[in-house]
C-alpha cells in the first residue's frame, strides 16, 4: 500500500484499502479519511486511534463486540485467524481449548465483551495467565483495557499491510 495513493483514493477506496484494521468495523477508517492528507503511517495510525477515542461508548462497544473470542471459531478477519495461529490459539487440544472455552465464558459473562489481547509475540499461557488476572477487574477498567489492546492490535496490521504490500513491491521489481 502506497500513502500517496491513499492519501488522493476517494473515501469508499480508502476504507476498502484498510479493512481489516479494526475488525468488522470500516466505520474507523471511513471517519479517519476525513483527516487526510497524512504525511507518515504513525499520523495515519493516529488518526485512526483518534477516532476511536472520540467513539461514543455505544461505537466502543460494538468495536469491542466485534472481536472474535481468543481460542474460539466463529466469524472473525483474515488478520484474527493469523494472529491466533501465531499464539497458539487454533491448535488447542482437548483440556487446553475447555479451559480458554470456560474461562472466555466466564469473562463474557461478566463484562459482556469478549477478551480481547493482541495476541501477536505471546503464548498461549500468556494470554490464559492474562485473562485470569484481568477477570478480576471492573468493568470499567476492562473495557478500556480492551480498547487500548484493539489499538495495537491495529497498530500491528497497519503495519503489516504498508510492508507486506512495500515487499511485494520490491519482489515485483526484482
């Protein structure tokens, strides 16, 4: 992906150009294209983080809802397979996947969101060592734990799409 080219793209192409960002939400992105021009992938990044900061809590929460569960099947974005599958998270085997299936329950049922962790660089204990430690907390606190992990979480794949699209690039040059 090209920021010039994202920069001059109409909004319905900038916000095709960076789905899978935030999950199942192109809402973030369409608002963010109101900001252009952006001068570097931080300043994109930002924006974007700005948008969510300035979410009405019923936007956040269905940005949080919109996340698939760690260590779960269901609905969820290219992007979450591969993050999960980098952690572990789709091999879980027999004991494994009941405890993560037990302890998600458990956690939803008191915040009424899934977990939500970037996921990207941590094990599978990691994350269920995470998880047990955050149940304990408020509400309050979660939820905005959960936003902030969505903002690395969408700080990796902008990453990951500006250089994966930059390598093919240069491999199409080469």
């Amino acid at each position: 992906m090209d920021l010039d080219c994202l920069n001059k793209a109409d909004p319905d192409t900038f916000t095709k150009q960076l789905d899978g960002i935030f999950e199942h939400s192109p809402w973030i992105a369409r608002k963010a294209a109101d900001k252009r021009p952006f001068s570097s992938i931080e300043e994109l990044y930002q924006a974007m983080v700005s948008v969510v900061q300035e979410a009405s809590p019923e936007e956040k929460n269905k940005l949080i809802e919109a996340h698939p569960r760690l260590g779960g099947s269901g609905k969820m974005t290219a992007e979450s397979r591969r993050e999960q599958e980098g952690a572990g998270l789709r091999r879980l085997k027999g004991g494994e996947a009941d405890s993560f299936t037990r302890l998600n329950l458990e956690y939803e049922k008191r915040f009424d969101f899934p977990f939500i962790m970037a996921v990207r660089g941590l094990t599978k204990q990691e994350i269920y060592a995470a998880m047990k430690e955050r149940i304990s907390r408020s509400k309050a606190q979660e939820s905005k734990t959960a936003i902030n992990e969505i903002c690395k979480i969408a700080r990796f794949r902008l990453e990951d799409k500006f250089s994966s699209e930059s390598d093919q690039t240069e491999n199409d040059a080469g």
